[in-house]
C-alpha cells in the first residue's frame, strides 16, 4: 500500500493544506438544532460527509464524542469513517492513544490495520511513556501504510509544563521527541508518514521543527484563538508541511451544507494566503 506521507502529500495537492475536525459535542448539535442522542450524531456526520467530503483533504473525528454513546455511537463513528474515505479524503482519528507492549500494538491494530472496522489513514498518539513505547504503533503503521501523529507541544496551556521541561541533557521534552519522530522520517520523500501536533496558539516556540520531514498537524485555530497568521510565527520555514485544523470555526456555521462549504471556501482560503511565504 502507499505510505500515508506519499497520500497525504497528494491530498494536500489537491484539495488544500486543510483539515476538518468532527467534534459533535452537546452544544454544535443543539446549535444545529439536533437531539443529543445517536440520531442526532448520525444526521450530523450524515451532513458533514455531504456537503464536505469530496472537497476537504483530511477530516479529524474526535473519537471521545462518539464514544460516549457507547457501541452505538462508536458504530456512527465506523459508518462516517467508511463514508469519507468513500468520497476520497483521508482521516485522521483523533484518539491520542499511547501505553507501551502489547496494549500499544493492540491499539495499532484497532486502528492502523485494513480488517479492523476502525481502520484510518492515521491516528493521533501521546509519547509520554516515552517515544520508544510507541514503536508497535510505528511498526504497524509502516505495515500497512499508516501514519501517526504525534503530541509535541500541544495548544493547551497546560501541556506547556510538562513539553518544555528540561531534561538532563539540555533539550526540552518536547524537542527530544520532535528529533525522535524526525529519525523515523529520514529519507522519506515527498513527505514522511509520522507526523508532530504543534498547535498554532503556542507562538514562537523556540524548537527545531527543521529536520522532521512529516506532516505538523496544527490545531488552536479559530475557535481557541489562533489566526492563520500566527502559523507562520509557530512554524516560520516549515509553512509547506503544515496541516491547518479547523473545528467550531467550520463546523458552527452548519447545519446547510451550503454555509459548511462557503466556512470552509473563507478558511481555506485564509490558510492557503498565510501559508504561502515570501520567496515560496
């Protein structure tokens, strides 16, 4: 199968560096004027795959909302993941899986194998049992030609004290494992398949993001406060691998699929503006 950088790569070709995250918490439903139940989480994913799923690279389902239904919202979530891919985009499912032997590769296969009913293009993952635990996810994603996104310096402030801790030999956690994910990327082209979260809020990080070679996934935008241009401050030279993620800020102009493609046409565009650096 073809690795997930090389689809990724394509994706953003075609379609834009733009990804859409499925968040259907309690209040985007009430605003779209749907119960808080599965059929109110069915006819929300129903809608979303209509009006967007033919023209939007990367979708990102936040797994917790469809979980806390139980097995029935986990089978809405089956059906909407099915129901992207079929009309061409990618998805990455945002469960921030992370533990070590064979829980982690158990985690893997639940996601990252074809036979699996959650199976994804990629996945988001913690590192903080250490990189190295996550080596089973890494192993099946190379397998199957999946991809992995993993936490670095993430868009809530609580995460800063952990990620920007100083460890024994002069690098910050958060650096540590970008120059982790980095190794896993080496000869990789046109863009690897393990990627880092940095969130666009975070301004001026002071970390080498130089040598990673894969996709950066950047949450924060829009609704957490994030404009596009701060994604040139956060990512200065690596403007062309980063993958910009809208939620509230696309999905809140629903439910007609008319005003979720005209959010998505004003934030893609907006996007695509700061994105493009002088001299690129």
């Amino acid at each position: 199968m073809e690795d997930f950088g090389s689809r990724l790569h394509r994706a953003m070709a075609e379609r834009g560096q733009f990804c859409v995250g499925i968040d259907p918490h309690p209040a985007l439903l009430a605003r779209w004027g749907l119960p808080d139940d599965v059929d109110g989480l069915t006819r929300f994913g129903e809608t979303v795959v209509e009006a967007l799923g033919d023209r939007v690279a990367v979708f990102k389902p936040q797994s917790a909302f469809f979980e806390r239904f139980g097995s029935r919202g986990v089978g809405v979530l089956e059906s909407i993941i099915r129901q992207l891919r079929g009309a061409g985009a990618l998805v990455l499912l945002d469960v921030k899986r992370g533990d070590i032997g064979s829980t982690v590769a158990a985690y893997a296969d639940a996601y990252l194998d074809p036979s699996s009913p959650m199976y994804v293009d990629a996945i988001t993952a913690s590192p903080f049992l250490g990189v190295g635990s996550l080596a089973p996810m890494f192993e099946t994603a190379r397998k199957y030609g999946g991809g992995v996104f993993v936490l670095a310096l993430t868009s809530n402030p609580e995460g800063a004290s952990v990620q920007r801790a100083v460890g024994a030999d002069g690098r910050t956690v958060a650096q540590t494992i970008i120059e982790e994910i980095s190794q896993l990327n080496r000869g990789a082209e046109p863009l690897g398949s393990f990627g880092l979260v940095v969130g666009a809020t975070v301004g001026e990080t002071g970390h080498d993001l130089s040598g990673v070679g894969g996709p950066l996934l950047a949450p924060g935008l829009g609704a957490q406060g994030a404009r596009p241009d701060d994604l040139r401050t956060v990512f200065g030279g690596e403007l062309a691998r980063v993958l910009p993620s809208y939620s509230r800020e696309v999905l809140g102009a629903g439910p007609e699929p008319a005003a979720l493609r005209a959010a998505v046409d004003r934030t893609l565009a907006d996007c695509r503006a700061a994105l493009t650096a002088a001299g690129q």
